[in-house]
C-alpha cells in the first residue's frame, strides 16, 4: 500500500496502517509503507521490502519516516535504488555508514504522510480509511466501530467492536456489502452464522 487498492473488494482496502494498531495519535497521518528487512553491503546500506502495488510510484523518495520506539522519525535518503522483479529497495541514509549503525534498523517500519496517497474513486479504500467506521449488518443493523484491520495473507480480516467485545469478520466480497465514505459506514452481509455464535458468547 503506500498504495494497495483495487476495485475488487478482496483487495480494495489498501494500506495496513491499521494492522499494527499503533494507538499513537501522531500516526494518524501517515500510513506504512513497509520495513527495513536486512543489511545490503558492508557500508550502511540496507534492504527496504516496500508493500504497495506500484513500486515505480515512489522511486523518487527523498525521505521517509521510521518507527523508532514509537515516535515517528525522519531520515533522509544518500541512496535510493529500486530493485527490479521485487518489491524492494537498495537503500542509504544520510549519517548511517556502517554496518553496525545499519543492522540496529533491521526491522524497523517505514511511513509516509497520508496526503501522499492517492485519491481512490467509488468503493476502493485504504485500510487507514475504515478506522472509525459504523458497522451496520443488512439483519441486524448497527453493530458497531471498525477498529482495525488484521492483514493476514490473502485473508485480511476487519475488527469490530461491539459493546465489550471484538467480532471478526472476513475483508471478503461475500461479507461486504457497500461503504459510504460520505457517512463513513461499512455494510456487511451473509454475517448472520458469525454474529449469531458471537452473540452466543456474549450472553454465555
């Protein structure tokens, strides 16, 4: 994501901002790009995997904003190469030429402000943008607010809460229904088996 959204539902929730539930205001406005997977060479440079779709979008990145211990932190970029058939790139900060200095960022998240995204037509959406959203089913009506997305591979799931307790239900085009983003509403549909053994465990 940076950029992730298509018009198929199963895909049109882009970014996995909210699969970290990173519950810091200040990173509200900005979404994950990807992470610093692993050393490149013996003089600082490093490996960053990049989860978006279009790659191409961001070679021209001057900096970005790493995740140090919760606070978001700017480094700007000595080298940006992207690296071809992989959604990666060959990377070096300014001040960071050494090994040593390099492995400690091993792991570390990338972001990028939220206005950098673009804008996304008709029902396509990031995942950012769900957070907050009233979930309202076609049998049941309001259940509740979307507060997160967990990003499980080829199955993302979406986190409602409803009173004191959390309901998943699949990010799939058998589930969803429609969203308003006017009125900022998820509609779901064919939920009834999971609402209903959830609603079991709640009376229990």
């Amino acid at each position: 994501m940076g950029g992730k959204a298509t018009r198929n539902f199963s895909n049109r929730i882009g970014t996995k901002s909210l699969t970290h539930n990173l519950g810091i205001m200040s990173f509200e406005d900005y979404f994950y790009l990807g992470h610093i997977s692993k050393t490149f060479g013996y003089k600082g440079e490093l490996i960053a995997y990049l989860d978006v779709d279009d790659i191409e979008a961001y070679e021209d990145m001057e900096s970005v904003f790493l995740n140090l211990n919760g606070k978001l932190v700017p480094f700007f970029f000595q080298k940006f190469e992207l690296k071809k058939n992989a959604p990666e790139a060959i990377i070096a900060f300014q001040d960071i030429n050494t090994m040593d200095k390099a492995k400690a960022l091993i792991g570390t998240e990338l972001y990028l402000p939220a206005h950098l995204l673009p804008q996304l037509d008709g029902d396509a959406f990031y995942f950012h943008e769900l957070q907050g959203y009233l979930v309202i089913d076609e049998n049941e009506g309001t259940l509740g607010e979307v507060t997160g997305v967990l990003d499980y591979p080829g199955n993302p799931v979406i986190q409602i809460q409803v009173k004191d307790k959390e309901l998943l239900i699949p990010a799939q085009d058998q589930f969803i229904d429609r969203i308003d983003k006017n009125k900022k509403s998820l509609f779901i549909k064919n939920a009834k088996g999971l609402i209903d053994l959830y609603l079991r465990d709640i009376e229990e």
